[in-house]
C-alpha cells in the first residue's frame, strides 16, 4: 500500500517547535498522505483532488475508514522499522546524545 513512509524525528531548523514544529510519522500512496503527530488530530489529504494538500480530511466523518486503514497501516510500518515513535527528548538517550 504505502509507497512512501513519511518521518519527521525532531523538529529542527526553521521548523522549530517554537514555530509549530511537530515529531510525526506517516505513510503516502499514490492517491493519499497520512500523517500523525503525538498529540493532534493528523492530516490526511486526497493527493489527486488536492495536490497543494491544501484540505485536512483527517477527522472528516466520509474519511473514518480510510483514516483508520492508513493509521494501521502507518503503525504496521513503523513496528517494523522498530520505530517506537519517541518525543524528539526519546530518542536522545538512543543515539548516545544527551536529553535536552
């Protein structure tokens, strides 16, 4: 199904927690991209209707299905990557740095 696994570990750069900046994980087909946070509602948005993925579908009541199938889909792919999702201060301790 996911022709892509989408991943931001930190927020970093411009992209700061300051400026919005969230940990997420995802995964993107063909025709959609799904992607969650640890603490928000996610976006899901139609690739094909919506290039600029300018509409959050995710929550929408005629999305509930495809938003749970991509959602286990997402976690199926980061069991096996043994991605356990960690806030940025998580991973840390993982790859010999200090927590900060």
């Amino acid at each position: 199904m996911a022709q892509t696994v989408i991943g931001c570990v930190a927020p970093f750069g411009q992209w700061t927690r300051k400026m919005g900046g969230r940990e997420c994980r995802g995964v993107r087909t063909v025709r959609y991209t799904y992607v969650r946070d640890l603490g928000g509602p996610g976006f899901l948005f139609d690739n094909k209707k919506d290039p600029c993925q300018l509409k959050n579908l995710a929550g929408s009541r005629d999305c509930v299905v495809l938003q749970s199938k991509l959602g286990c889909h997402s976690t199926r792919k980061l069991a096996e990557a043994h991605d356990e999702f960690f806030a940025r201060r998580g991973i840390y301790p993982q790859v010999g740095l200090p927590r900060q």
